[in-house]
C-alpha cells in the first residue's frame, strides 16, 4: 500500500511532465518553423504586395520584417495550438495573413507601426517595448486594464488607447 507522501510526491510530477511536454512542443514548432523562415519571408513579401495592391495601400505600409517577428512570436507563444500531422507552413502562412490583415487595418486609418514609434527608424522595432508589453499582458497573459495600469503607471484609459492602437480598433 502506498503511503500519503509517495502519492503526494508522484501526483506533483504531472504537472511538471505536463510542463516539460509543453516546452518540448514549442521547442519543436519553433525548430520547424525557423527552418521555414526563407519560404515563409518569401511568403510574407508576395502576400503583402498582393494584399496591398487589392486594398490600395502602398506595400510600404506593411513591414514583413515587423509581420514575420510577430508570426514568431505567435508561433511560439500559440505552440499547442499548430498542426504537427498536417504540417506548421499552412497554420504560419495563416499567421502571416492575419498579421497582414491587422497591418492594412491600421494603414487604413492612416496609422503604421512605424508612425506609432517613439523611436528612431533606424530602430529595430518599430512600436515602443512599453506598447508592446501592456498589448502582450493584455492579449497574452489576460490581465485586465486596471492591472496593466497599476505596474505600469499610467491611467487605465491610456492603457486602453494603446491597446487599441496596437490592435488596430481605435475608434
């Protein structure tokens, strides 16, 4: 018969397994996809011609440098959720067109993740690391405004124009 520890000690090794499992499935999406990184730049650059011609934007608009670093971040952070059986390259090229789509809504309105930088150009990213850390605890981590404010220091209605900002539904 087991006794209460033994069962306590196996029963807190399924959550780390469970966590191993995950780490290893984002390790593998990740090693996949970074082995597609040439075709799906390739992918990104036509497909955002393509988009931009239809909706008569300039091309120059949509940075695929600013799409594919977005896709890689999804794709990593989304991991549980790609096609091993089917193969990653369709759902990263269905992460590439949303990204686009999010884009173009925001050249629409006249805004760019470049137009929203408070940085140089020359920069690497084009949207501040303040913007994109209260987008990524909101869209990612689930906090509510009030939550983002406080660590962050502002007012909750400014958390919530950035947040628009970044997703493209400022109205």
């Amino acid at each position: 018969m087991m006794d209460h520890a033994t069962s306590a000690s196996r029963d807190s090794q399924v959550p780390v397994r469970a966590d191993r499992g995950r780490e290893a499935r984002r390790a593998e999406i990740l090693e996949q996809s970074l082995r597609l990184f040439r075709p799906l730049a390739r992918y990104t650059q036509q497909e955002i011609e393509r988009r931009c011609r239809a909706a008569g934007v300039p091309a120059t608009c949509v940075s695929a440098h600013d799409i594919l670093a977005s896709v890689y971040i999804t794709a990593s952070l989304e991991s549980e959720s790609a096609p091993l059986r089917t193969g990653i390259y369709p759902w990263l090229r269905s992460l590439v067109r949303d990204e686009i789509d999010a884009a173009l809504a925001m050249c629409r309105r006249g805004l760019s993740w470049k137009g929203l930088a408070a940085r140089p150009a020359t920069d690497a990213t084009a949207v501040p690391e303040a913007w994109q850390e209260i987008y990524l605890l909101h869209h990612v981590d689930g906090w509510p405004l009030e939550a983002i404010a406080e660590v962050e220091g502002r007012d909750v209605a400014e958390v919530a124009r950035i947040i628009a900002l970044m997703t493209g539904n400022e109205s």
